[in-house]
C-alpha cells in the first residue's frame, strides 16, 4: 500500500533539522536498529504525517533507506511495530 505525499515544499533547513535529529537519537534507525549511516545504507528522516513542512520531533523517524521505503510500502520495520504493539515474527513464533 503505497501512500498519498504532500505536496508541502521542505524547508531550506530540512538538512540541519535532519543532522540534528540523527544525533539526538544516536545514529540508529528507528526501524531495525541498524547504526550509522554508511554508502550502502543510508540514514534517513521520515515525516510520519507525509507533509514535509510538518518538522516537529514527534512527526519524525530516523530510519535507514530500507525500512523507511517498507514503511512507504505499508510494511513497518519490527522496531516500529513493536511500539505500536504489534508482535515480531520471532515472537509469534516463540508463543507456539
């Protein structure tokens, strides 16, 4: 399931909001737990809402590009879907 994007234009600071907000959550993507960002994965910043002009702490996750283009695609990263309560395969699994 693919989602509806704002037309909102970024802010000419969408780079420094972005760098800042990696910092304040350690380099992590929110979405597997991988850290750093690195040429072949890079770390991201995804606007929960689809609106980029919408840059408040809570509207933003800091995810890699592979699970921010799952999230994208309808299918939260087992980090994420863990906080919104939802069991990991591993876990399910594990209940059997």
């Amino acid at each position: 399931m693919l989602r509806r994007f704002s037309s909102a234009p970024y802010p000419t600071d969408s780079d420094s909001i972005a760098t800042r907000l990696k910092e304040k959550r350690g380099w992590d993507c929110e979405g597997c737990g991988h850290h750093g960002s690195t040429p072949r994965r890079v770390l991201t910043v995804h606007h929960v809402d689809y609106d980029p002009s919408n840059n408040h702490e809570g509207n933003l996750l800091v995810l890699c590009q592979k699970c921010h283009l799952a999230l994208q695609q309808g299918n939260p990263p087992h980090l994420i879907r863990q906080r919104q309560g939802q069991l990991s395969l591993e876990e399910v699994n594990h209940e059997s």
